[in-house]
C-alpha cells in the first residue's frame, strides 16, 4: 500500500531529527508548500557554537526546567525556526509545515508535542497555514495557524512566573 503524503512529509522530518543535537529532544521539521518541499530544519546551535551533545550538558535540564518553560535558556535553535530561517517566506505563505519530535535519551516517538510559543509566533509570521504533527508512525493532528492567532496564549494571566 502506498504511503499518504503527511506520512511520507512526517518521515522526512523524522529523519531530519536525526541530526539533531539536543540531549532532551529532537525535533525534525519539514515545510512543503504545492507538493515542494521548501525547507528542512532540525535542533541543534546556532552555527559556529558547540552543541548541547558536544559538550555533554542542558543548562535546561541541569536546572530542572519542566517541558515547554524558560526556552530562551536552550542554546539550541528549534527545528521549526531552522527551517523558516532557512525558506523564502514568499515560499512559506500558505505552506505546511510537518514536525516530529523523539526523546533524545530513548529515541522513541514523543506524542502530544506541539510548537512553543517562540516558534508558533515564528510559524505565524511565516505565514504557514497548518502545522502538522505525528503522534504515532501512522497517526498524526492538523493544526490550523490562524487558530493560535485567534486564540492568542500569550494573553493568558503569566503573572505567577
């Protein structure tokens, strides 16, 4: 039987993770506007600096930092803004963008994972129209981009962090 096309987009992005270079989680991250693929982007330092993997350490992680919280301390540059840095946004207007995420310790597949807040500000400049996310080697969810604009978390009451 023949592979769906956000299967087979979901694959590439998986193995883009694969050069990841976060000890916490890789992310792969493909864009693909009229069947083309335009960009690819994985995690991993910006370029010239030593990754997370090199120098065997997460300052996130070493703080004990829970999922989704304080990114702005990650030295590494997340696969969907590697692969929006590395696109034409004339490219990217009304494009998908597939993700998928691993453990970086199992490397098992990571249901549930959405973009941060950093990215899905990037991901909504893009002007990308959906996201989509595997949540197992078959299943994946669609996310429609103008959702996050309509429903903007940042204006959720923050004042406790």
């Amino acid at each position: 039987m023949r592979r769906d096309k956000a299967n087979y987009y979901l694959d590439i992005a998986e193995a883009a993770l694969s050069r990841g270079t976060c000890i916490r989680r890789k992310f792969g991250a493909v864009i693909v506007k009229n069947d083309q693929i335009i960009s690819t982007g994985y995690v991993g330092a910006p370029r010239g600096r030593k990754n997370c993997c090199d120098i065997g350490k997460c300052i996130r992680q070493e703080l004990a930092i829970a999922q989704g919280e304080r990114y702005e301390l990650c030295r590494s540059v997340h696969a969907e803004a590697n692969a929006i840095i590395n696109a034409p946004r004339n490219d990217m207007i009304d494009s998908t963008l597939f993700l998928v995420c691993h453990d970086a310790q199992t490397d098992e597949l990571v249901a549930g994972t959405t973009p941060c807040s950093m990215c899905k500000r990037l991901i909504i400049n893009a002007g990308i129209e959906k996201v989509i996310v595997r949540d197992t080697k078959e299943e994946y969810r669609e996310i429609q981009v103008r959702d996050w604009v309509y429903y903007d978390d940042s204006l959720e009451d923050h004042r406790g962090y």
